[in-house]
C-alpha cells in the first residue's frame, strides 16, 4: 500500500508519520477490544501533535453514538473551545460510518485518514461515498489502506470470536 500511496504524490517521511499516527490509533482498537467494544481506534492531529484520542465506547457508555470518530470530536472541540476542527487530520482504523463522516463534515476536518474498509457501513468509499459529493460543502481528503491489514486484522479478530 506504501507503493501505491506514494504513487499518489506522497513522499517517504509523509507515508512513515501517517503510519506512525495509524499506529495510536491502533492502539486505540486494542484498547477497546480489551474493553469488550468493537476495535475501532481514532487520533486526531492538529499541527503535527496529536489533539485527541479515543476509542469505540458505546457498549461501556450505553450510547449509540460513542464511536471513537464522535468520541475524539467531542475531545477536541472541548480541547480547543470550537466544534469547528479545521486543519486536522483524523486517522482511524476503519472507514467512518454515515453519523461519523458526517460529523467530520460539519466539524471541518481537512484530511482523513482510514486502515480497512467497511463494506457493510462504510460511507468514505465502500458503500457511501460521502466526501465525494458535489452537494458537500465542505471538502475533505480521504486517504484509504494505512495499515489496512493490521486495521483489518483486529476487527476480523473480534468478531470471530462473537460467532
């Protein structure tokens, strides 16, 4: 994946900081897996310094929308004293939902950064496509498959253990 991200225009110090950022997210997932939660990780980068992080919550905090996109959102945005998040960068381990890339619209976040796909709930590409709609206001960069077996790897972990 480095070699086709690269291919994209990104250069070597950009692809290790990227997967450098996906790895606390990662860390993240597996923090919510000791939780009992779905494995989802999220970092959020403002300026080269992580702002926030956060993990899947909504089991432990019965609450539908405590994903770790929502969850790290709501931190930064106490952080900074602004629901507007411009110039960030979120890194996540898998791709954000409808509620979840919908609220990185709203919130302004200028880059996106996701591991595995969902092809059952994605909306930044698999199923949806969200960020790419001429109706959207706000325009994020979406890039796709940092760490996207380690991000997959995780999820297929947990649930087959669930079967």
């Amino acid at each position: 994946m480095v070699a086709k991200m690269m291919g994209k225009g990104m250069e070597e110090d950009q692809v290790k900081n990227e997967e450098e950022y996906m790895r606390m997210a990662l860390d993240e997932a597996k923090q919510a897996l000791k939780e009992g939660e779905i494995p989802v990780g999220a970092i959020l980068v403002f300026e080269g310094e992580v702002l926030a992080r956060a993990h899947n919550m909504p089991i432990s905090l019965n609450d539908p929308t405590a994903h770790a996109e929502i969850m790290v959102l709501r931190e930064a945005a106490l952080k900074k004293n602004n629901y507007r998040l411009p110039k960030t960068a979120l890194y996540v381990t898998v791709e954000p939902c409808l509620m979840c890339t919908g609220a990185l619209v709203h919130a302004r976040v200028e880059k996106l950064i996701f591991g595995a796909f969902d092809h059952k709930a994605g909306a930044c590409g698999s199923v949806y496509d969200i960020p790419s709609s001429p109706e959207i206001l706000h325009k994020m960069t979406v890039i796709s498959g940092v760490l996207e077996k380690e991000c997959r790897e995780i999820l297929q972990g947990f649930f087959k253990t669930k079967r």
